[in-house]
C-alpha cells in the first residue's frame, strides 16, 4: 500500500512518491539522476544525462499542436534533507517516510522535498501522459540547485528551441513570480590555536526551540538563528566568567536558518554557578525579547563528563566569539522599490569546528549585485581582520523583471478565468534558476509558480494536496493554449 494511493491526480501523486523513495538531497543525486534518465529511456524519449547529472528530456508536440510555440518545464531535483535529532533515518540511503494529515502530505521525522519534488512530479505525470494536449515539452530537471544552482550554472541548453519557460519551484498558490535576487555562498574560515587543557569542568550549552526555515522566503520573518544567539551569548558572558571554548557548531544548510546551535566549553568548577546564573538571565531576556516570534525559545547549559585533551586558547575564543558577534545576519536592506521585498540579506547556516579553524557557512543574497558585492566585501574584510580567509561558490545571478512577458500575460488571463481572481505578481528574495537560463537562452521569458507548500527547509515541510491538485490543472490549461 503506497502511503498516497489513491490522491489525485493519481499519476502526479505516484511520481511524487516515487521521487520520495530516492534518496535526493543535494549532493547525492546519481540514483534519482539515473531514475529519471531511465524514465526516459523506456518511454522512447530523447534525453541527456550531463556529467553534473542534469536531466533534458523532450516530448514532442501532440496532434493538433506541432505548430504551438514549445514550452521548458523546468524544476530541480535535489532537496534540503534535513531530519529530527531523534529521526531513525539515513538520508543519504534510506527513503522518506510519507503521511497523510487532512490536505497535507508530510514525512515523518524529516523535510518532505516539495522543493523541489512536486516539479519533478508534474514534468513526469506530462512526460508520461497519453491524453493530455501540449505543445513541444522540454524538460530540464537541474541538479544542486540548493547549495548554489550548480547544476543550471553547468548545463549546455544549446539544443533547445523554446523560447519560453515555467519554472515550477514556487510555493505559494496564485502568486507568479516574476523576478529575484542573486546570490553566492561564502565560507569563512578562522584560526584557531589549541593549549593543552587546564583543569575544571566542561559544561555544555544548547541553543534551541526555533522556527528555523528558508532563508530567502522567510528571512523577512527576523526568525532567531542560532548561531548567531549562540555567540551572542557565549559573548556576554566572556565578559564575566573566563572560559575556554572546546567545540562550537550549528546548522545543517547555509541557506537554512538554523534551528539549533551547540558549544562545549571549559571553565572552573568555582566558575560553573555564575556561568549557569548568566545563561539563565540571557535566557529570559531572550525569550522576552522574542515572545512573539520564537515561543519555543531555550538556552540550555549542563555539565558534561568530559576531559578533553585541548582547548581553544583565550585568543582563539575571543576571536571566533567576536567573529559571530560581529557577522552581518538577517535582512540587511529593504527594497525602496517593491513594498515588503527584502532586497539585501546574509543568513550564516552552518558553523563547524576543525583542529586549526571554525568555518561558517554563509548565504549572501541581494537583488542589486554590487549590494550583494558590497556584503561579501564585509564579510570578508571581518574575516581577514581576525586573520582568516574566505572562500566564495555557487554565485549566481538574479532574475530582472521583464514587463513585456507575454507568458505572464497568458497566465495572469487564464488564473482569472480558472479562478475568479487575479493572480499576483511578485518578486522574490530567494534565489531561482531563471536568472541563469536566461543568461543562457538570451530572451527566454519566464515565469515562476507552484502550489502551496509550507515551512520548506524543516521537518515541518508540508505539501497541500488541494493546492498540487489545482496548480496541476493550471498548468494543463497553459499548456492546452494555442
């Protein structure tokens, strides 16, 4: 029994399970790659499988419509993989585990992927189809388009013809996208020089209980991040109690907000009391502070059997505590443009430690490249000063607004007449591969769109099947127009 039998429409529920039977997350894509080339090959039709493992499958026009300007459909097909401390799941190897509640399609214990699985899902139903009227469909399902849109920036689309473009990658019913900003990824790596350990005790202390989510969707929902907490924290009490960082980390996703964050640190046993006393204040402060944006907030501190061999020494912790102190985070500019549209933002997703460096993984985006330029100079003069380096990937550009799209006519026309409403159109913080294909396909007309799925990037990701339903003959609509 398949964990969405039965929901309809049946083929593009059946894809979507199927997709979430592959292990998908970005970086781990040869079965799912594989998947889809196979598809091809046992429905006849022409494909290409590249070496960063993109796939372009073509169908060709039904009868009646060999005339109709073709059209790509396009989507990604790696997912946020990200899971609960308690998930007894292996991301890398095991399937996700799908449920049912009400209109929403979930995994137990993981995210779902309808970022970008739901695309993948409609592109095969159509690709599978045999009564369903369209033009020339040219399918390009891109590869790591989660951890910098690597897989657009690699691919060769010199063989397509369509002039046209749906990206499926929105989440929000009745809004088209049309526009977004760009974005490069950011590694900042920093020093760090190891003592031997002086005696004391070790103490734990956990950030936790946030939101967490999408960093370019909901970064304009000033959710908590908590690494950045976490420094701020540690910060404070530096000033008060002397102690010696052992580890520190957060995050799973840089262009995640991190949910969760974690030090270790080692201190005197005569220190422990105030120590405790000050994450406490800082708590409560923080839970204040927040009480209507994070109310599952904590600070939790415990003492921990461990002797560890090294510490940082007090430079060291100074240094990477000053580094998260002072870090540009969040929304850094609003658009004086667009009312509501976050123009210029830094989310840093993932901190790790190593025996010689921390390495904090940021999201640099912003609408105007030289603002998106001016950030990276930021970071990385900060960066420099406490006497690290950086390193920059998956940059790429944004998506300008075209106001002589026909597509976005065609569809605003045929949302009205399906709908009794006006659809509405909008640009968006988060970064979309179009702005690629474009470079790519020069005047290639695009337009985002998708059905409702909601906390994208948590393991409180959920898909509406009403909505996938009614998206799913929106697109047959628009693809039936002659």
């Amino acid at each position: 029994m398949r964990a969405l039998e039965g929901l309809k429409p049946e083929k593009v529920f059946y894809y979507f399970e199927e997709i979430c039977n592959i292990p998908h997350g970005s970086g781990n894509l040869d079965k799912i790659s594989s998947y889809l080339a196979d598809f091809a090959k046992e429905r006849g039709l022409f494909h290409i499988r590249d070496a960063s493992n993109n796939v372009i499958i073509i169908k060709e026009a039904t009868a009646g419509y060999e005339k109709v300007a073709p059209i790509i459909l396009q989507g990604h097909m790696d997912m946020v993989a990200v899971k609960t401390n308690d998930a007894q799941i292996d991301l890398e190897k095991d399937s996700l585990k799908l449920a049912v509640d009400g209109d929403d399609i979930y995994a137990e214990g993981t995210s779902l992927g309808g970022d970008d699985g739901i695309a993948v899902a409609y592109i095969l139903a159509l690709l599978d189809s045999q009564d369903i009227a369209h033009p020339r469909i040219e399918a390009v399902i891109t590869t790591d388009e989660e951890i910098g849109m690597e897989g657009a920036t690699a691919i060769d689309l010199s063989m397509l013809k369509a002039k046209r473009m749906l990206n499926i990658d929105s989440e929000e019913e009745g809004i088209l996208l049309t526009s977004c900003a760009g974005g490069m990824r950011t590694d900042c790596h920093i020093p760090v020089k190891k003592e031997a350990s002086s005696d004391g005790i070790c103490l734990e202390i956990r950030v936790g209980g946030l939101l967490g989510g999408h960093s370019g969707t909901e970064i304009n929902k000033e959710r908590t991040n908590a690494i950045q907490l976490l420094g701020i924290t540690l910060g404070q009490i530096l000033g008060k109690v002397p102690f010696h960082l052992v580890q520190i980390y957060g995050g799973e996703k840089d262009n995640a907000i991190p949910r969760e964050a974690c030090a270790i640190v080692r201190l005197t046993a005569e220190a422990k009391e105030c120590f405790v006393k000050e994450v406490k204040r800082i708590e409560k402060e923080e839970q204040n502070e927040k009480k209507s944006k994070e109310k599952d907030l904590f600070l939790r501190v415990k003492e921990i059997d461990m002797i560890p061999e090294q510490i940082f020494d007090t430079a060291s912790t100074q240094r990477i505590l000053s580094f998260l102190m002072f870090l540009p985070n969040g929304v850094i500019a609003m658009s004086a443009d667009i009312e509501g549209l976050v123009e210029t933002s830094l989310n840093v997703g993932i901190l790790k430690t190593t025996d010689t460096e921390i390495v904090a993984s940021t999201a640099i985006r912003s609408a105007i490249e030289t603002a998106k330029h001016k950030v990276f100079l930021q970071v990385d003069m900060l960066t420099k000063l406490l006497g690290g380096y950086t390193e920059t990937h998956g940059v790429y550009p944004g998506w300008q607004f075209d106001p002589d799209s026909k597509l976005r006519a065609d569809m605003m026309r045929i949302y009205q007449k399906m709908f009794g409403k006006e659809p509405k159109v909008e640009a968006l913080h988060a970064g979309l591969e179009c702005g690629i294909m474009i470079s790519k396909i020069p005047g290639l007309d695009c337009v985002s769109y998708g059905p409702n799925i909601y906390d994208i990037h948590t393991t409180k990701e959920r898909l509406s099947i009403s909505s996938a339903s009614r998206m799913w003959e929106y697109l047959l609509e628009i693809l039936k127009q002659k």
